[in-house]
C-alpha cells in the first residue's frame, strides 16, 4: 500500500525547468528500496518515490541532483496529438487523418473511410467521440485476436475490457479475463498483436519464465522487436488524444 509522505509539504511541488513550471508529487512506497524520479507523460508532472522513513534532506538533495536529468526528460516527451478536426492520428500503425462530416444516413457518429476517420454531429463532440470509436475498435482487435490465439493453445479467454492504462499495456487473470490498453490500437498492427499473445501465453504460464517467453515466440514471432517499439514509442501514444 502506498502512502503519502508526511513532509510534501516542505517538499517543492513545483519544478521550473526552461519550458516552464511542472508540478512535482512525491509518493512514499513500501516496496521501494531506493529514491526514484518517474515522468509522468500523461500529466507533465514529476513523481519523487520514496522508501518509509526517508528523510528531508535526503529527498531534496536527490531531487536537486537529478534536475538535469528531469529537465531532459521532459524536454524529449513528444508534443501532444489532440482529436481534433484536421488532425492525423495512427489507427494500428496507419496514419489516419480526422475529418468532421455531416451525419450520413445508415452512418453511426463515427466512421473511417478513404483513410479518414469521419465524425459527425456536434463539433464540440469530436474528442469524445473519436476516443469513443478507438476504444470500441480496440475492445473488438482484443476480443478477436485472444480468441484466436487461445484457441491455438486449447485455452478459453474470459472477459474482454479495455482501459487507460500508464504503466501496463495488458493484464490476464487467473479466471481467464484479460484487460488492454485501448491506446493500442494505434500502435502497429504486430505490436498490438503481440501484447494479445503475451496476455494469452498467461493462460498457460502466469509468470514471465523462460516457458513463458518459448510460448510467447511461438504465438508470435518478433517478441523483442515489438517489446522495443513499445519501450520507444510509450510516452508517444500517452500523449495521443
């Protein structure tokens, strides 16, 4: 369980790096064994974690000699991608640009066509509505392509569901119910399929061991090279939408 530290406030809760002030949270975690310094690429923010019992000057003067290093973090993040009209956004891999359209009749709100993903109705309406259209095409991409795999290994999928994970792409549990990332499917295609494949491979083997990973190969070939491309690209696909 994780707790508050019970000096943040004689922490900063502020950094002021050349591009400008960026909160900093400090977090005390009993499973730390050492001060670490996370981005935060979804909230532009620090987080300081702490080991119990770390004391005042310990944590500033950690936080003082990593400030180059937050400084460069941050000034790497890639910019923001908004759904917005006129903007392109990957949809698995392929750039997709999106296009605000009259309703079409026998039409949801949101489509994709001739490259575009088109959205109808109000135009104060189009984030929500794409970010509507992505998680649903995910959920569908999860729900086919566990199926699909499970099958090649004699196990049953549970319980499909998607959400907006920062930390893990994809989760199994015991009972078979898996949950992904919905910002996958912006990934490419054989990235996306290879975090389904991983989360199946847990059908059998609920450990990352070396059966595990001959599992995993096996269902889909490539394993490092898609694990490297969601190393590279994570902050990128947090900062889309």
């Amino acid at each position: 369980m994780n707790t508050t530290a019970p000096f943040r406030m004689t922490l900063p809760n502020q950094l002021a790096p050349h591009a400008g002030r960026v909160p900093v949270r400090v977090r005390v975690s009993r499973r730390a064994r050492r001060l670490a310094l996370k981005i935060d690429a979804v909230g532009d923010a620090v987080e300081l974690v702490l080991p119990p019992r770390t004391s005042l000057p310990r944590a500033l003067n950690f936080l003082k000699s990593n400030r180059e290093w937050v400084e460069r973090r941050l000034a790497a993040l890639p910019p923001r991608i908004t759904f917005a009209d006129g903007q392109r956004i990957p949809v698995l891999g392929v750039p997709h640009r999106i296009r605000h359209v009259p309703r079409r009749s026998g039409q949801g709100p949101v489509w994709i066509e001739a490259g575009e993903i088109r959205v109808s109705g109000d135009k104060a309406h189009i984030a929500r509505r794409v970010r509507d259209f992505l998680k649903e095409r995910a959920r569908q991409e999860f729900g086919r392509r566990a199926r699909r795999l499970a099958l090649q290994i004699g196990r049953a999928v549970g319980r499909i569901s998607v959400r907006d994970t920062t930390t893990r792409w994809g989760s199994c549990s015991a009972n078979g119910n898996m949950a992904f990332s919905w910002r996958l499917v912006m990934a490419p295609e054989a990235v996306l399929h290879y975090v389904v494949a991983h989360e199946v491979a847990h059908l059998v083997e609920m450990n990352h061991g070396p059966r595990f990973w001959k599992l995993v190969d096996r269902l889909v070939p490539g394993v490092d090279r898609h694990r490297d491309w969601l190393n590279d690209n994570r902050a990128w696909l947090l900062r889309i939408g």
